[in-house]
C-alpha cells in the first residue's frame, strides 16, 4: 500500500502521495489479553489539551488516538521497536494530499462511527481544529508554523472531503496532523454543551468522550484514572484488547510491582536503573527503543544573573553530562553535545570548571548567586530526582546555590512553564512532530506560543523557515542548516540539551503492540496487535 514518505521525492511529489493504513494493525492471536492496565506516573485533569498536563496529556491523547494521521510502525515481532521514522498513514484519514493548485491539503476521511452514532465528518475536522485553537494556543501557533492558514483555516468540499488552507507548504505539514494537540472531536454531539461562557464545550469534553477514537469512557477521575472500553460499532482496525484502564501511580516502587506481579501490563516513567532490575523478571520484557527525545536544563533569559549569555554558558559548562548519565541515567542515553541532535560538538558542552569559573568572573557574578531550579516527577520523569541533586552539585563549584522545587503536579508544572513563571527548569521535549524543522520551532523561535525563555534571534528564525522550506531528500542542505541553527542556539544558551534520552516502556512478556510512539506513549488500539 501507498504511504506518505516525508524523507524522500521533492517536497511536492513526496507530500501528494495518498495515505492508507490502518490504526491498530493486524489483528493479534488469541493469546493476547483482553483487558490492559496501564501504570503511569500522572494523568491529567482534562481529556483534551486544555489545561496542558505536560506528559499526561500525551498518554490521553496519543492513546486515546483521535488524530487524523499517525506515524508509520516498522516494528515486528523480532523488533519492537521498529526503525524511527517522520513517515505517517492514515488513522482518521484515508488520505491525505497537496491539493491541485498547491495552496492547501485535501484530506479524505474514513467512515468511522462516534460513540454516540454520528459518522466522521469534514465539519467535525473544521470545528475541533478551530476550537482548539480557542482553547490552546499552542495548537494555534502549532498549526501556523506547520504551513496552515489559521486565519482562514479551510473549505469543505463534502461530508468526508476538506481541504486545510495554507500560507506555505512546508516539509512537515501533512506530518503534523498527527500531532496529538490536533484532536478531532464529534462535533455534533459536543455542540450540545456549548454554553456563552464555554463556546468550545471544553468543560463538558474535558470529562466526556466525542470522538472517532474508537472506545467508550466508562469511568474518568481527574489525575487519578481513567478506563475505557472498546466501542463495537466502530469501524476502525484495532488488536482484541477490549478494555483499557490507565492508573496514576507516582510512586515508581509501586509501578514496578504493579507489572511484575502481573496486574499492570504496561508501566513507564521508572527511575532508569528500575529498568534494568525489571529486565531481569523472567514475566516483563523491557522495550528500549531509539528516541530523538532530549532531557533539557530551560532559563528564563529575561532578568537577573541569567539574562547573561556568559553565566548560561557557565552553566553548561559546569554541567558532567557523562558523570549525568551514569549517575542519573544508568548508562541509558547519551550525553548531548550541542542543542540539536545533528549539529556539530560544541565547546559551551565541555565540561570544564576552570573555564565556567572564569566565565562566571567575567559577568561579574565570581562569587555566584542563588538559583531556584524546578522540576517534576512528571515530566522530564522520576530521573529528575536524581538529576536535580546532582546538578545542584556540579553548579557548587562555581559559586551558584541551587535551591530545587519539585512541582508534584503535572498541571501546574505546565501552567508554570508556559507562563514563564520559572527562573530555571529541567525538562523533556518529547517528539511531537519529528521533523527538525518544527522541534526546533517549538521553543526556540521567537514567535512560538510555546518560547517563554525570552529568547529570540532573528537569524535562527530565518535559517529555521528555510529549513521548512527544503524537502527532506535535500539531505546535504538540511543538514547544513541544522548545524548552523544549532551554532546559533549553542551561542544563545536559552536552553541547555543534557542527555539524549530512549524511548523506554516496560510490559508483561508477550504483549505486543505496546512499542512507545515518538513522544514515549501507547497507541491503545495498537495493543495486541
């Protein structure tokens, strides 16, 4: 079957290719359980985007799986993991392509039925991307930078064609809507909660399922739980995994318990030598799977000591990313050696007190200052909780006193985070869209919803729309342009790259399906299958 490859053919050709696919795969043997309890670290208050929970949206989201397209699995009974990929198929959509004229994309849906009845539609694709770029306005700035008009968002052709209209087509457009934040609802049922003082009927979504995702919510407790049970109406392809319950177990002790006595099948967010301790259960297997995902030191670049490039520098440099990853990490990962996977090693990522002392005198801050560095268990994990002391160390010797905040929920941590009420915070930027030329949009332009740090610089703004502009077969020109944007970023220091992280899920032995998406979660209509 045709799919929709983003890495290779002209940026035209390769984004008119039809998509199809199949949301849950193959159907899976009879060996594979019918209910899946899924342990997790937090769960959020809402089951849309609004509030952001961090990464507990994303295991609502990704797994509840209500996105028109999704990316490509290449993984195999011998390989769970599969090979990473920017390739996407059809999951709502049955295709999606560059429309005639080249100024929109023409998007083709499945007939797929919602839990109350109502089949998929284009005014359900118009009317959920257009609320939630009402009810966050990350999705809106998301949407913009992925190519889309959102001031004239699209046109309906009939009841299961649209056409998306855009300002310019880029290399990730068609990939972005995958995107877990582009969330499409039952419109026609969730209009009936519309009310004057909640016009996108967020109150009643954030507790309600009207969706195309296949399952029926049988019990929803803000933070705490959530269980849903397969819909038997729907038409969509998925493995035999007939209901899902997902637990919020913040004690990572509990979590492995929970999976190694068999009543979790799937758990994540471990301390990382967890990990390997579970590894060892003759009933869990351990998926270990290649991630572009980084753990990350942010800076609120705005006021104080580290409005100063010089003391952010001095920061990096003060930092022992491999004594991080051993300490932290337990070997798994890699130490980052500049902001973007695919730049050249910078010099600001040498550890090297000496010259982080000097730097530190230079900005005239010898004898240090005081710092509030915030974290959550959340997000960028458990790990935060070793990485956070550890840092605190490494920054003693030039002078700066760490004071450590752990933000217990994944709400606030969020709220904090997008507000820019931080002075330092360590975090994850989990893969969202893969494609470098909107990661690297997502905190680091100046005009991205999603860049609090105060941080903006007009030449990496220019050399990242060129990269949008560039097919991904120009190999050789984007990867010269990821290297100088990185440059550009190393120089600015507004967010330090700490360790390159994997994509790590621990199972009961034989469940399949349950490989980690880009962003760290579970598909719940891939299990089993």
């Amino acid at each position: 079957m045709n799919r929709l490859r983003l890495l290779s053919g002209g940026l035209a050709a390769a984004l008119a290719v039809s998509l199809t696919g199949c949301g849950g795969g193959s159907a899976a043997s009879t060996t594979q359980p019918d209910n899946v309890v899924i342990a997790v670290g937090a769960l959020p208050d809402s089951l849309t985007p609004a509030p952001w929970g961090g990464s507990a949206s994303h295991v609502v989201l990704s797994g509840l799986g209500s996105q028109l397209l999704q990316y490509k699995t290449t993984a195999t009974s011998s390989d769970p993991c599969g090979q990473p990929t920017t390739e996407v198929s059809g999951r709502l959509a049955e295709s999606a392509t560059v429309a005639p004229d080249g100024k929109g994309i023409l998007v083709k849906l499945r007939k797929l039925t919602s839990q109350f009845g109502n089949t998929l539609s284009a005014q359900d694709v118009l009317w959920s991307l257009q609320i939630g770029m009402q009810r966050q306005p990350v999705m809106k700035g998301t949407l913009s930078s992925s190519g889309f008009d959102v001031s004239n968002l699209a046109k309906i052709i009939d009841d299961r064609t649209i056409e998306l209209n855009t300002t310019a087509i880029t290399s990730f457009s068609i990939e972005s809507l995958q995107n877990n934040l582009f969330y499409i609802h039952d419109s026609t049922e969730a209009k009936k909660h519309v009310t004057p003082d909640d016009p996108t009927a967020n109150n009643w979504l954030s507790k309600n399922l009207a969706d195309y995702s296949g399952w029926d919510l049988e019990e929803f407790t803000p933070g705490t739980s959530l269980t849903v049970t397969a819909d038997p109406k729907w038409e969509g392809q998925r493995g035999p995994v007939k209901r899902v319950v997902v637990k919020s177990v913040p004690n990572t002790s509990t979590r492995s318990q929970l999976v190694q006595s068999g009543e979790a099948q799937v758990a994540n967010g471990f301390d990382y030598d967890q990990y390997a301790s579970l590894g060892q259960s003759s009933d869990v297997s351990v998926i270990n799977c290649p991630s572009a995902t980084r753990d990350t030191l942010m800076f609120n670049t705005k006021t104080g000591p580290l409005s100063d490039a010089r003391v952010r520098h001095a920061i990096s440099m003060a930092i022992d990313r491999d004594a991080l990853v051993k300490g932290a990490y337990s070997g798994y990962g890699k130490p980052a050696q500049s902001t973007f996977p695919g730049g050249d090693p910078s010099d600001g990522y040498k550890f090297d007190v000496a010259a982080a002392k000097k730097l530190m005198a230079d900005a005239g801050y010898a004898s240090g200052f005081k710092l509030t560095l915030s974290y959550s268990a959340t997000r960028p994990g458990p790990v935060a909780n070793k990485s956070s002391v550890l840092i605190q160390s490494m920054l003693s010797q030039i002078g700066i006193t760490v004071q450590l905040q752990n933000v217990a929920s994944s709400t606030d941590f969020s709220s904090a985070l997008i507000q820019g009420r931080f002075e330092a915070v360590l975090y994850s930027e989990p893969i969202v869209i893969a494609d470098p030329a909107f990661y690297s949009f997502a905190y680091y332009a100046g005009d991205a919803p999603s860049n609090t740090t105060g941080w903006k610089d007009a030449s990496f703004d220019q050399l990242r729309t060129k990269l949008a502009a560039t097919p991904q077969d120009q190999t050789a020109q984007r990867t010269q342009l990821i290297k100088q944007m990185t440059a550009v970023v190393d120089a600015g220091a507004p967010i330090l790259s700490l360790v390159e992280t994997r994509g790590i899920i621990a199972t009961k032995k034989g469940l399949s399906g349950a490989a980690p998406l880009p962003n760290g979660q579970v598909y719940f209509n891939a299990l089993g299958s």
